[in-house]
C-alpha cells in the first residue's frame, strides 16, 4: 500500500517516528487550542490571517495554489471559527453576571456545522470524481498538489458514493450542546451528542480512502495521522467533540502543509502509494460497505425511535449518546 523513500535516506524508523510526530503534534495542538478561549482565537483568527499572507507574498511560489487545497485550508478554519462562536459567543446581565444569550441556543447557529461538514465531504467528492473521470486506469504524472500523481478507477466513484453516504447519515443537527465547565476542563467544547463513534469510524475510512485516491503522496501523513488524532481525542478526554476535534486538526495540518509543502512532496519523510488497483478497489470497497452499513442502522433507528433524523436525535436510547449528553 506505501512507499517509504528509502532512497533519500529513509528507515523504516524514520518513516514511523515522523507519523508519530505528527500524531502527537496534532492531538497536542488540538489540546492547546481547545483548552483557552484565547488560544482558539489566536490559532484560527490571527494565525491564518498572518500566514495568508506568507503565502501570497513569501512563499507564492512554493505554496499550493489549486482551488482545492485553498478550499480546504479555508473551510477548515472558517468552520474552526465558527465552532469557537458557537461555543464562546453569549450575553450577561450586568448585574447579576448571569447568561442571558448564547449563540449555542440560535438554532440557525446549530446548523453550521453539519453544513461545514458537508461542504467539507462534497469537496472531497467533487475531487474523487474528477480523478477518476480525467485519469481513468492511468497515471497522471505530477500534477499541481500531487508530486508524484494519481490513478483514476472504479474506486474513485466508489468511494465518492461513500461520501454521499456519509453526508446523508450526519444526525442530529439541532441537538449539539456545549459541555459544562468543570475544575477540571473549562474547555466549553461543542459536543454533539448523536455523532457517534460508528458514524465517525465509517467517515474515518472513507476520508483515508479519499486521501488515498486522490492526494496519495501525503495519505501516510493527512490521511492515516491526520484521521486518527481527532478521533483518539474523541474517544478518550474530548469524548462527544469529534467535529470541533477534527476541524481543529485539519486546519493546522492545512495550514502547516501550506507553508512547508516540501515536507510530504520531497526529501526523506515522502511516503508513495503502490497505486496497486487491488488495493484501490479493496480499501474503496471497504468504506463503502461501512457506510452503507451505517446508512442501513440510521434508517432502522429512525423507524425505531420514530424521531426525524435532522430536526431531532435518533440515538437517543444508545449508552454512548447518553453518556455525552450528560456533560452538557
């Protein structure tokens, strides 16, 4: 499945120790930002205003300029932002310092997410198709984000059919909440009680396979490491705020991808897909039967619960769902 450039010196040590790096930076990150107001308006208001600029003026000739990569670093950090609106953004009486408005009650506010989420998957989608329909069972050769190139096949339209899936069974749009403050986590964090971990790990595989079609070259760094660090935040200490966990992480990624490209692209730390079409065909395969399946259990939970899976929460009698709901 991976190529790690052994020719430029690299080991099998070097190649694992770097992927750990960077899951560890980015689930540290993630931490710093999400723990202090001040730091997530820092990371994702001043920082990339001060990098945009980097970008097109400093590095303008280095840096990737396609509309996909630009709309990816930008509509991670704008859902960044908004999710720190949702989560901080209130009103209190002056004299009794009580909330008497938060942004976290505008029901309008609570449908930005699941639509920056969506818009974020049918990007990934627009490129899968447009892989697999300009390159069918051909390499492309380099091409403008991607180095070493991509292989169009049955597999791009596979798993763009997972990704359709995936948008289809994003529950619950109304029912996100904050998390309380505690002594021991003032994090605020956006916590959305029926994004659970099914739908995350069907999501997980069909973003790693997209990451794989279509931006082989850097799938062992933005697909495998960038995939896992929020949902091992989401299943340990940030439980229920896999969304905002995800945003978080793809948004610095992008961001650092955008001023060090040289970092997946050359030297040493570049790790290539075999562009093997049984193992295309295979992991496509693989995350759009997951999502099917997932596709299947919402249908029946809707059925079940007889609750509508958009204006209201279908998971509602599952123990995990409940667990998150308690923390708001």
């Amino acid at each position: 499945m991976f190529q790690f450039n052994y020719a430029e010196g690299a080991t099998m040590i070097t190649a694992w120790g770097m992927w750990f790096i960077v899951l560890i930076s980015l689930f540290l990150f993630n931490e710093f930002s999400r723990r202090q107001k001040w730091a997530g308006f820092f990371s994702f208001v001043i920082l990339p205003i001060i990098l945009t600029v980097v970008w097109f003026t400093v590095l303008r000739d280095v840096t990737y300029t396609d509309w996909f990569h630009l709309a990816k670093v930008y509509s991670a950090t704008a859902g960044c932002i908004g999710f720190w609106c949702i989560r901080h953004i209130e009103k209190k009486d002056k004299k009794t310092g009580e909330v008497i408005w938060r942004l976290a009650d505008n029901k309008i506010a609570l449908c930005f997410p699941p639509l920056i989420l969506a818009i974020n998957i049918l990007e990934a989608v627009a490129r899968d198709i447009e892989v697999g329909y300009l390159y069918w069972m051909t390499n492309s050769g380099p091409i403008e984000g991607e180095v070493i190139g991509v292989m169009g096949g049955i597999w791009n339209y596979m798993n763009a059919a997972a990704g359709i899936l995936s948008i289809i069974t994003i529950t619950g749009w109304l029912g996100i909440v904050i998390r309380k403050e505690t002594k021991k986590d003032k994090s605020r964090d956006m916590l959305w009680p029926d994004m659970l971990w099914f739908w995350i790990i069907a999501y997980d595989l069909w973003n790693f396979v997209y990451t794989y079609n279509c931006i082989p070259t850097h799938s062992w760094y933005a697909g495998l490491a960038l995939l896992i660090a929020p949902t091992l935040c989401a299943f340990t200490i940030g439980k229920g705020a896999w969304l905002q966990h995800r945003a978080q992480t793809l948004a610095i990624w992008c961001m650092f991808a955008q001023t060090f490209p040289s970092f997946q692209d050359t030297g040493m730390f570049v790790v290539k897909s075999t562009y093997n079409p049984t193992i295309y065909t295979v992991v496509a395969a693989l995350a759009l039967a997951v999502n099917v399946a997932v596709f299947i259990y919402m249908i029946y939970k809707m059925k079940k619960t007889k609750r509508k899976p958009y204006t209201g929460e279908i998971y509602i009698d599952l123990g995990k769902f409940k667990e998150v709901k308690m923390m708001s």
